[in-house]
C-alpha cells in the first residue's frame, strides 16, 4: 500500500525477500486527484522501477485508501485470486495508508487464513513534529488538536468474531508460558496440567484439544525427537500474556 513512503516500502519487501520466495508484489496506489494521490503515484512509479528487474514483477492497483468500501473491494479480488486460487501466503504491507484502509485490510484479513499484515516503522518516529524547546511547537500542537472531524466512519466486522479460549484451553496457553512458551512432548503438558497421559480418554480428548489450538493459530506443532514439540505462536504468546495479566 503506498502513500508517502518509499524507502520503508523497499525495507519491507527486501526483508521478507532474504525469508522467503516472493512470486509478485502488487502495489495499490493512491488513484485520487489531490496531493496525496500525486505523491503516492510517484512513488509507486519509481517503486515499480526499483523492481521491475526483479525476478517477481511488479503490478499496480489503483484504489482509494480513505474509502473503506473501496479498500475492501480492492483487495478482496487480489486476496481470492492469490489465496483462493493460487495457493500463495500474501503479506500486506500497511505501513504508507490511511486509518480507513488499515481498519478494511485487518478485517478482510482475518477472512483468508494464509494472509499476514505487517508494518515496518520509521529510524526516526516524529520527525515532522517541532521538538519542546522550538517556539513553532505551540502553534503545531494548537493547530492540530484544532482540526475538525467529519462523519465518524465505523469499521464494520464480520459477526464471526475470533472465540475467546475456553478453561481448558486457557489453561494449556498460561502452562506454555509459564515454561518458557514450548513443550518437547504432548505428554508433558498434559503433566503439567495434571492430566492422566495413561488414559485413553483423556489424552484423546486432549490431542483434539491441541488440534483445535493450533487451528486457531495459538500454537504450532513439529517433530521432535522425543515426538511433538508444541508451541506458542507469536500472537499465541500475546494473547497468553494479556491472559496472564487479566488473571492476576
């Protein structure tokens, strides 16, 4: 998605590009006849120049970042195409737009399970802003909190929300973080949550139990050498700790 910046949107891509494959990077422009349309188009002019040597080619996408519809309608269509059809993960770069555009993509996002949204934030944050000791701060500060709004523009969710975890999922999360975030084996959860790992019934019940976790994306599962590793995904271990934090 770009707007002002330029250099970050090349971080991100160069980042992700030493981790992974890239086949094609898309980028959506500000289409809009003002003088951030402007600034995003030339920036995606020379973006896609910077790229066009690369072995993924470089598509662009006019939208209209401060229209929620839009935003949606856009990257609804890329997002089947790419993840419904084509099989690939996307990752959505959200650092250069606006709040409406950001508020549309978390939501069609959590619609397609293989997409990631991710922001890459500035060396220097506020550098625009006069520092505390520039006589122009006051006059800053003072028109800013001055702007007027408009309309408030709701963002609208699915009615399908992510589920809270249940007692006993809750209670696998905080044991995982409470020994560092992974397990070597099933069976050692299942000790620390003073569960019979002899009894069929029980450890079935918790193997479903596992299984229902990693759907949700709050854990991940891989061979070890003494069986399953399980472990706290990153937005596993934030949700644990805000968990955590509530219970104490």
């Amino acid at each position: 998605m770009v707007g002002n910046d330029f250099q970050r949107i090349i971080d991100g891509v160069n980042h992700w590009r030493s981790l992974e494959k890239i086949d094609v990077v898309y980028l959506f422009y500000d289409q809009k006849r003002d003088k951030y349309g402007s600034a995003s188009r030339r920036n995606v002019k020379d973006l896609y120049n910077a790229f066009e040597n690369e072995v993924f080619k470089p598509r662009n996408v006019g939208y209209n970042p401060q229209s929620y519809k839009n935003v949606f309608r856009a990257f609804y269509k890329v997002l089947k195409r790419e993840v419904s059809e084509c099989k690939r993960e996307v990752l959505i770069d959200t650092t250069s737009t606006t709040k409406e555009a950001y508020g549309a993509i978390v939501t069609i996002s959590l619609m397609f399970r293989r997409v990631r949204i991710y922001i890459v934030p500035p060396v220097r944050r506020g550098w625009y802003v006069p520092s505390l000791e520039d006589p122009a701060f006051e006059e800053w500060f003072s028109m800013t909190r001055s702007i007027r709004g408009m309309m408030p523009q709701e963002i609208y969710l699915p009615a399908q929300r992510l589920k809270q975890p249940n007692i006993e999922e809750r209670m696998v999360l905080l044991k995982l973080l409470e020994h560092g975030g992974s397990s070597e084996t099933l069976t050692l959860i299942m000790k620390w949550c003073k569960l019979r790992p002899g009894n069929p019934v029980v450890k079935n019940r918790f193997s479903r139990l596992i299984r229902r976790l990693e759907k949700k994306g709050f854990i991940e599962k891989e061979p070890s050498r003494r069986g399953i590793e399980v472990s706290l995904t990153r937005f596993g271990r934030i949700l644990a700790e805000a968990i955590e934090g509530y219970r104490g």
